[in-house]
C-alpha cells in the first residue's frame, strides 16, 4: 500500500489498517478513507477519520464509520 492507494490482500475475514498521524499544531483534523471491495464495487465504504490534537505527544483519535 501506499500513501495514496493500495490493494489488501484477502487472508481472511478481517485486515487490520493503521493510520499514522503526525499534526503540526494542536486542532481538530478531519479526513476520509474509501474502501472499495474489488470483487464487489458495489460495496463501498466511506470511513470518516477525525483526529484531535491536543499534544504533539499526546494524541486522541476516532473513527467512524458512514455507511
């Protein structure tokens, strides 16, 4: 995968995604992530990622899920 896009390989049921976040100061930051099923492009899900920061060592985060 890369910065920008990427294919995840079924091994199973579930995959785990990590987003790394670095802020540069301390506000609320917003984003989206598209995940498309390939073999199904009919189902697409938008997930909706939303970041508070509140300390550059103390980071809290939350995603949530549109469907």
């Amino acid at each position: 995968m890369s910065r920008n896009r990427g294919v995840i390989e079924t091994v199973g049921e579930k995959q785990v995604v990590a987003l790394t976040f670095t802020p540069q100061r301390c506000e609320v930051y917003t984003s989206y992530l598209m995940v498309e099923n390939i073999t199904n492009p009919s189902d697409l899900k938008i997930v909706r990622v939303h970041m508070e920061g509140v300390a550059l060592q103390n980071t809290c985060y939350s995603l949530l899920v549109d469907e």
